[in-house]
C-alpha cells in the first residue's frame, strides 16, 4: 500500500475508498459505550497537518490490542480508507503496527512539501523583516526571531479553526506579509514598517498559547496562555524586547528620529491589542488607525481562505456542489466556479469549422 498523509488520504476519499498506509500519533484513547451499551474505543490520531478519528468497535479484531496503544505512541495504520458521512474520515480492515525509530523521526519533520513550503515561509519572513526601514522596528523584529525563533517554528496559527499545525503560524504570518505588500501602494497613507512589524508580532502570544513540543503533534496547554491570553502576552513580549533594546548602546543612535520612539512603541503595541477587531473576539481596544484597520482585515482574510481550502475536505456533501457548514465559516459551503480556461488553438479551430 502506498504511504499517505492524513490529508492526502482524505482529499482522495472524496472520490471513493482509498488503501492506503498512514504514519500518526495516537494523541488520545476513549473507552466510550455505544447507546446499545456496546464498548468501543475512540482513538485520536494526528500528523503534522491532519487528524482523525478511528473507532475500534468490539467486534473488530483490533479491539483487544487497542490496550497496547497509549497516547503520545507512533504507530502505522493500513487499510481501506473511506469519507463516511456520518464520521467523516474513517478506516475499515485496518491494523496497525509501531513504528521504527527512522520511520518516527521522518514523521516528526512533516510531509517533505509541507516542510520546504514552511522553510520557505520562515526565510520569506526573516528577509521581510530584514527589509524594515525604521531601524527600531527593524531591530525589534531580529532580536524576536533570534531569541524565539525556533519556538515559533514550533507554533501553530490556532487551536482548530486555521493553520492548526505545527508551523502553521509561519505559514499565516508570511502570507499576512505578501498580502500586504500586495496592498500597500494601493493605500500610500499606510506606514508599511509599522504594519510589517503588527504582521510580525500580531500573534507572538501564541507562542506560549499555541506551542507544539518537537517530539509530537498534540497541542498542550500553557498556564500563562491560559491565565493572560496571546494578545497580553504579545504585549508584554513588546514592551519586555523594547526595553533590552533601549538598554543596548544602539539605541542612543535612535535619538531624534522621527517619529518618536515612544509613538512607535505605542502604534505597534496598538496593532497587537486591535488586531482581533473588537472586544466581543478578545481585543481590548478596537482598530483606532488605518494600520491597526489594515491588519485586522489582512489577518481575518489569510485565516478565513484557509478555513475555506480546509472545510472543503471535511464538509459533509448535503446537494450538488452543496456542503455542511464549517464552523466558524458563516453558512454551508458551495463549490468554487472553476477558473476560466481559454480555449487551445486546436479547440478554437474545430469550434470555428463547426460554426461554419
């Protein structure tokens, strides 16, 4: 059987079954009763981007070997994979097997296209942030990557809703930063530093909110993620960063500079409180300048067409090119229109004989 992904499987179960061999993680296992008070064991599984549930029934022939499975282990499933409409993805004829050390560590790098696309990102937002003008921002945003890079990379973009992976918050925040480039000769009023630098730190909170050990994929939970939150934590992650800085000889270099390094501070610290828009979806203070505006809308744009490219491999089929809602999403989904393709010389030729 071929070796898939979790969501390689998943996008080629639209179409039908899938055999198919998976690499995974048992994040959790729930001995659970059916409403016949049948016993069956609930099993999360995770890779790098995707997860499942598989439920081992009492009368499959796994059900006494799911004891030897305890969570945090790496395991092999194979079998016939299919879409079910009631639990989504799902396995029947499965078995499994642990993995070999190689076979683990190769699981815990990621799928080789996720993992160049995300090496990329990482070098796209060292380089933007690199390229910052103001030498404050600029400052700031290195002494960031240098002391919490890895921890970043580390990171996901959410708990569930959005790029809920680890590095999924290098892949928001460089597209956040090509959006914005994008944007900004649109709208010249904008201090691109000043955003760059909210794009940077918008979710550096998460850091502690969101962070993925490096030896599995299951998202723990931090008291202070907990207690504070990712934006006050942001916050205080700024302020703790400017004041090493200013405590460094560069900073006597920052003397006069227009505008005033305490405008600067207090701009950029308004761009991570905002950033959420209003107090009802956590932020303490609403967009009060077009930057802060700016980033809420470039946050909430990358974070929704990734709802989307994720909800239509889960979304249950309800009508023709009709799907379940995906929470958050608003309503059900509706298959995209598919790009308009210009038709071939050929093609044009032999429509215009038929014409004539």
């Amino acid at each position: 059987m071929e070796l898939l992904t979790l969501t390689e499987i998943r996008r080629r179960a639209q179409n039908g079954p899938v055999e198919a061999r998976v690499h995974v993680q048992v994040e959790s296992a729930a001995a659970k009763v059916t409403r016949e008070q049948k016993p069956y064991c609930e099993l999360s599984l995770a890779d790098m981007a995707d997860r499942m549930t598989l439920r081992v029934w009492s009368d499959h022939p796994e059900f006494k070997a799911r004891d030897a499975l305890k969570v945090s282990d790496f395991i092999e499933l194979s079998g016939e994979f299919q879409q079910h409409q009631q639990f989504g993805l799902d396995a029947k004829r499965w078995k499994v097997r642990n993995l070999t050390p190689a076979e683990r560590s190769e699981l815990l790098q990621g799928p080789p296209e996720l993992r160049a696309r995300q090496a990329a990102d990482w070098e796209y937002i060292c380089a933007r942030t690199r390229a910052i003008g103001d030498p404050r921002l600029r400052a700031l945003g290195d002494a960031f990557l240098t002391e919490h890079g890895e921890r970043f990379r580390r990171t996901a973009g959410a708990r569930s809703y959005h790029h809920a992976r680890r590095g999924g918050l290098v892949e928001h925040t460089a597209q956040m930063m090509r959006v914005t480039l994008a944007i900004a000769p649109l709208y010249p009023q904008l201090n691109i530093d000043l955003l760059m630098a909210g794009v940077l730190f918008h979710d550096c909170g998460k850091l502690w909110e969101n962070h993925l050990p490096e030896t599995g994929f299951t998202m723990g939970y931090d008291e202070r993620g907990e207690l504070i939150g990712h934006i006050s934590i942001g916050l205080e992650l700024v302020n703790s960063l400017w004041r090493k800085l200013h405590a460094e000889e560069i900073a006597g270099s920052w003397n006069g500079l227009v505008p005033a390094s305490e405008d600067v501070r207090m701009h950029l610290l308004h761009l991570i409180g905002a950033h959420h828009g209003e107090p009802q979806f956590g932020s303490p203070v609403s967009p009060k300048t077009p930057e802060a505006m700016a980033l809420n809308y470039i946050d909430n744009l990358d974070a929704r067409m990734e709802m989307f490219a994720a909800g239509y491999l889960i979304a249950k089929p309800i009508a023709d090119r009709i799907y379940d809602r995906v929470r958050p999403l608003p309503g059900n989904l509706v298959k995209p229109l598919e790009k308009f393709q210009p038709l071939s010389a050929s093609s044009r030729a032999a429509q215009t004989g038929q014409l004539l």
